[in-house]
C-alpha cells in the first residue's frame, strides 16, 4: 500500500499521508479501494489546483479543468482519426480483409487517453461520487484489455463501451457536467464499429462526444467555496 501512496506528489503527501495511513492502518484496504486511490493519484498530478490547495487550506484558487479538457479532447481526435483512416483502408485481396495497423492503434489510444479523461473527471472536484470513479477505473481497466490481442481486445472493447456508457449518464447527473449524456447514444453507436466496413465511422460521433465533454468541462464554473461557521 506505500507504493500507491508514493505515486501522489510531494505536497499532497505532506499534508495528507500521515492521516491517509493511520485511517488505511485502522481498517485494511479492498480492492476497491486500491483502485480509488490509484484514480485519486493520477488526479493528484493532472490537477495543480488541487495541491495548490493543499498548501494553503484558506485559499482555494479558481482554475479551469484544462488538463482534463484537454484529455477529452484528444482522446476524442484519435477516435474520429480511427474511424477515419480504418474507413479509408483499402481492401486487401490476398489478405480477405482490411488491415487494421493503421486505424485501430490509433482508437486503441484514444481509449487509454478518454478513460484518463474520465478519472480525471471522477476525482477532479465536488462533483465526484463513488460510482463515477468506478465507471471510470472501469474503463481504464478495459482499454488494458483493448490493446491485447483477440479475444481480450472484443471483451475490451464491449466493456469499455459499457463504461462509457455509465460514466456518461453518471456525469450526467452532476452539477455543470450535463454534456456527459452526449456520451451514452455515441456510446450505443459505436458498439456497431467495424473495420471491414463504413461502420468504421461510427467511431467519429463517439470522438465528437468526447470532444464535447471536454469543451464543456472549460466553461464550468468553479464551485463555490464555503462560507466560515
């Protein structure tokens, strides 16, 4: 467990490590919450604001979630790339199929990169619930299985699909995230991708989905801090 603990930056260790341990001694850690913590520290790093914070408990500054935006956005990209240059693969006579070197490397990281995007929207702020963070390791866990070879890769793809589409209707329901739920129909879409046919496409809505999220994710508003008791 003190390797999990040493992937969260210096300051959040020094303000937080000593309580985190002795609450982690009292009552031994699940699985779950191993993940947790992994999602906490990748989110630890993708978000200065929030150690930042760390280092003065009185002043909480106002930053925009470009990191994560930016994570939804480019995760978006390369699956519209995908789809566009799988479509775009010629048909190859002596092999009976389309080769897919070109196209679907590029989905299998855009994958990786948007479940990034969801932990860093799980854990990064108020709006953050115990279900959204599993929806979002969920993913994560399956784009592994995406870039491994066949039959890993279809159960991968199915069920980060399925992620997705619980991360998004989660995301959904949270305060100045409604842009989330462009993800759950886009998710349904792109179960029917296929790389023999134009159905490789379908993974450019599912692209713009997240492009959405991520444009919506810089115009939310920084919540409120609250007021002395």
């Amino acid at each position: 467990m003190s390797a999990l603990l040493r992937l969260y930056p210096r300051a959040w260790r020094d303000r937080y490590l000593d309580e985190l341990s002795a609450l982690l001694a009292e009552r031994p850690p699940s699985s779950r919450d191993r993940l947790d913590l992994l999602g906490g520290a990748l989110d630890a790093w993708l978000h200065p604001q929030v150690v930042a914070a760390t280092q003065d408990d009185d002043r909480q500054p106002l930053v925009r979630p470009v990191g994560t935006a930016a994570l939804a956005a480019l995760g978006g990209a390369l699956w519209i790339a995908g789809g566009v240059v799988q479509n775009g693969t010629r048909f190859d006579p002596g092999l009976g199929y389309k080769e897919a070197s070109a196209g679907f490397p590029l989905i299998v990281v855009g994958a990786f990169i948007t479940a990034l995007a969801a932990i860093a929207f799980a854990w990064g702020g108020s709006d953050g619930r115990a279900t959204l963070r599993r929806a979002a390791v969920a993913m994560f866990a399956f784009a592994l299985l995406l870039s491994m070879g066949w039959p890993l890769l279809l159960i991968g793809f199915f069920g980060y699909t399925i992620s997705v589409i619980a991360f998004g209707a989660l995301l959904a329901g949270a305060p100045r995230s409604r842009a989330g739920i462009l993800l759950v129909p886009a998710a349904l879409v792109v179960t029917s991708f296929n790389t023999e046919t134009t159905m490789a496409l379908a993974a450019v809505p599912f692209g713009l989905a997240w492009i959405a999220v991520g444009a919506a994710a810089l115009w939310r508003p920084a919540p409120a801090t609250a007021s002395a008791t």
